[in-house]
C-alpha cells in the first residue's frame, strides 16, 4: 500500500467493495502511470493533492479516467462505494468528434 495517505484511503475504499485494481498501471514505461485501472470497468483512477500540469497530461492520454483530488473527494469517493455494489459491465465506448 501507498504512503500517500489519499491514494489509500481509495484503495482501501476499491478494496472494500469488492472492486478488482490494478496499482500504478504505466502507460508508457519508465515515464506515466496512473494510480488505479479496473480493468473491469475499463476505468482509469489518478489521485493526487493538488492540480498539477503534469496530471493534465497523464489524463489527456486517456479517454475514461476519473480525477479524485484531495482528501475530501477521496472521502466522498469512499462513501459513494459503500452506498451501490459496482457492477462489472463495461459502458459502451465513447467515440471521439
């Protein structure tokens, strides 16, 4: 587990209900990773404290990714879990105009 005390109050949160994860999932090796992919969601997760220039790139590389920025949107994040079961199907794909 991380030490970032954001990232694990997400994992932890992923871990509780159930979700499968994959931690620092590198979209290109050695330079960008994103902190979580289910990859039964398709669905990636970056966390982080602050907005940074860097994150915006790390997203703009994906077309499902779900910024949580702070202790308060992890929070709310973790309650949003154990409110619904996630279930495992796949949204279509979003096409691109």
């Amino acid at each position: 587990m991380t030490k970032d005390p954001v990232e694990r109050l997400v994992e932890s949160a992923l871990r509780a209900a159930g979700v499968t994860f994959e931690r620092d999932k590198e979209l290109e090796p050695g330079r960008y990773s994103i902190d979580f992919y289910l990859p039964d969601h398709d669905l990636w997760i970056e966390v982080c404290q602050m907005h940074t220039p860097r994150k915006v790139e790390q997203m703009a590389r994906l077309p499902n990714c779900v910024l949580i920025q702070g202790m308060d949107a992890a929070r709310g994040f973790s309650a949003l879990l154990r409110q619904r079961p996630i279930t495992s199907v796949k949204a279509p794909p979003t096409r691109r105009r």
